[in-house]
C-alpha cells in the first residue's frame, strides 16, 4: 500500500464515523488496520522492524536502514532510552528485546 492509499483509506474510515456509519472502536480499528499494511508493506529508505520481546517495546514496528539502527529507534520511541540515565539500581528496567525484519 503506497502512502496516497494509506491517507484515502483513513479518509474513508473518518468519513464513515462522521456519517455515522462506524463507531469509534470501528474508526480506531480501520485506521490501525491502515497504518499496520503500510508500515509492512512500506517501501523506503529501509527496511521494516518489529521489536519482540518485554513490554514497552513488544510490537513496536519502526523503519531503519539496519537491525541495529531500529533498535535505537524503538527504544527512543517508547521513552526506553532515557532509561540509560538512571541509577544502577533502576538500570533493570530497561526491556530486554530482539528486532526482526517484518
């Protein structure tokens, strides 16, 4: 699905909440639905990542050009990097994961 796809697809979803024709658990649904086939299906710059593995980043997908460059990117995401910054005995908290080309 290329980016114009993606934005009518999430037109048509917000127009058929506006109409009435969807609640908002539908709407959330469509547009989630959207944004998940774009994101594996992207083609650009890099390659699509998922993270596996604890929770925060468990299921994060993020677009890098390398393994390691997504690992970053999913840790910035979910506020996991400024974890480094705290004290030894917090230092545990950081999620461990894999990352995986979707």
């Amino acid at each position: 699905m290329d980016r114009i796809s993606a934005i009518r697809n999430v037109e048509d979803a917000l127009r058929a909440f506006e109409n009435g024709d969807a609640d908002l658990a539908d709407t959330e649904r469509r547009v989630a639905a959207v944004l998940r086939t774009y994101a594996t299906e992207f083609d650009g710059d890099g390659d699509v990542f998922r993270a596996v593995g604890e929770e925060p980043v468990d299921g994060t997908i993020v677009v890098a050009p390398s393994a390691p460059a997504a690992r970053e990117r999913v840790l910035s995401l979910t506020g996991s990097d400024r974890l480094e910054y705290q004290t030894e005995d917090e230092s545990d908290s950081v999620p461990e994961f894999d990352v995986e080309r979707v």
